[in-house]
C-alpha cells in the first residue's frame, strides 16, 4: 500500500530483544525493552542532533531494521539534554556538491517515507528544542511526549524559505487546518505549553525517564488492538499525503537543489554561518 514507506533492506541483524546498535559512536543508538519489545532509537550526533546525510542514513537503516523485526512500537528521543534535533545541517546546503545534496535530500524523504508511514505505533520523547526537521520527525510519530521550557515548529519562513509541500503535509496531520496554516506562514515557533494548547503535542513530562514512562503507556494501549488493523488504518489515513510525495519525488529533490543553489539563498546561509561564528566567539 505504501510502496516506499514499506521497502525494508536489513543493515544489521537485530538479536531479538535486545540492543541493536548500542555504540557509543553510533549516529542512532536503537536498544529494545526486553519486557515491553518497544525499541528506544535516539539520535546521537552531539551537540545538537543536526540532520546531515550520515545521520539520516543511520535513522533510514534503524527504520529498516524495526519493519523487518515487525516492531511491536517505537520511541524516539535525544541523547542531548537540551536538543532533541536542531533541524537540517546547514553544511549540507551551504555550498554544497550537487550529488551529495541529492542523496541528502531524497534520503530525507526515505526516513519521512519510513517514520510517517511505519506499520508500528510510534512516539517521540521531545527532550529539548525542535524546530523545523527536528519538528518534522517529531510529527511523523503518531504521539508526542516533550518536557517543559523547550521550543518546536516550523521556523522554515522566519529564515525566508518554505517548508517543502510534505512538510506542511505533515503539519495539516497533526493540528487543525487553520493552526497549521498560521504557524506556516509565521514559522511559529511553540513552547511547550503553547504546543499542548494547540495539539502540536500530546503531554508535557517533567524528565526523560517520565517522558518514556509515558510513551510506554500510549504504546501500551494497542495491545489488545489488531496490528493488522491498526496498521491499515493508519496507513489510510496517511496514504494521501506519502503518495502525493511519492509521485513527484524526483521533482521534489530538482526543486531543491534549484532552490537552495540560487546566489540568494548562498549569501543568507553564508551570512547565517558569519553569525553563528561571532556567537561562538563571545
């Protein structure tokens, strides 16, 4: 039903319950509860989760290894205790080669293929700041739990660009039709608080351990439900928007690399760096 979303090709052989890539170099640490058989795949790349091509390859394959493993539910988190995923890498955009940023991009969509159309339940344990790709991979999880005093959105028009069509695919999934066309075009950026009211998440944990502790439960409640049901069902209802990407894919990634190679958009990245540098600098 979901053509891609569904393509599985075994990176590792993941021994039952147990941790499957438990690394402490590892881009994406995956360890399943031996009790539950809930996996926790966290993202690893310190200091701020930035999506670069490795990290998104590492999440791709950890997908991959959950559908062939027929996952029982997922959660994903941070190992940062006050980042949960910045969003892209901007060193994938700013001058970049070409076939790289391809392979960047269309990876992208292979974890958004993966992640939002997954047979499993799954839940993100939102245990620091979020914006744009980080609250992209956020919202393709069927629940969200986040701790207090953080931020998410999609920020895309604050920096003067425009969330691709399945981001805000994703966002018209998650809240109602007229907040998610607000915070587009504001590029909203949500506390925790501000995020509950709205339903960009679904419950505030004062720590990580609460926060799992709480993904557990919603995982929980599928138990007497039908996989096979549940999983239908919820591909149904997100089949539309992983089509719609999937027949225009390889114009999603030309429209990309025209947009984000155009002389405008260099000079803004460059001087986005310039400012991140005289920070770093104080």
């Amino acid at each position: 039903m979901l053509r891609s979303a569904v393509r599985s090709v075994a990176r590792l052989t993941v021994p039952g319950s147990r941790s499957c890539s438990n690394a402490s170099d590892k881009l994406v640490v995956t360890e399943v509860n031996d009790k539950t058989g809930y996996a926790t795949v966290t993202l690893n790349r310190p200091p701020v989760n930035s999506l670069n091509l490795e990290l998104l390859t590492e999440l791709s394959h950890s997908l991959d290894d959950l559908l062939n493993n027929k996952s029982r539910g997922m959660i994903l988190t941070s190992s940062s205790k006050s980042v949960f995923s910045a969003g892209l890498d901007i060193m994938e955009m700013y001058k970049p080669k070409q076939e790289r940023m391809k392979q960047f991009w269309s990876t992208l969509q292979d974890v958004w293929f993966k992640l939002y159309g997954s047979p499993f339940p799954t839940v993100a344990v939102i245990n620091g700041h979020s914006p744009a790709g980080g609250c992209l991979l956020a919202m393709c999880c069927e629940y969200r739990v986040m701790l207090p005093n953080f931020s998410i959105g999609l920020n895309e028009t604050q920096l003067g660009i425009v969330a691709p069509t399945w981001f805000q695919a994703t966002m018209r999934n998650t809240l109602s039709r007229r907040e998610a066309e607000l915070a587009l075009t504001l590029g909203t950026l949500f506390s925790t608080d501000e995020a509950l009211k709205v339903g960009l998440i679904d419950e505030v944990a004062a720590s990580k351990e609460e926060g799992i502790a709480k993904a557990t439960s919603f995982l929980d409640r599928f138990k007497k439900i039908s996989p096979q049901a549940r999983s239908m069902t919820k591909q149904a209802l997100r089949s539309k928007d992983i089509m719609e990407l999937e027949d225009n894919r390889s114009q999603d990634v030309d429209l990309f690399v025209y947009a984000v190679t155009q002389p405008k958009v260099q000079k803004g990245l460059e001087m986005y760096l310039e400012s991140l540098k005289k920070k770093a600098a104080k």
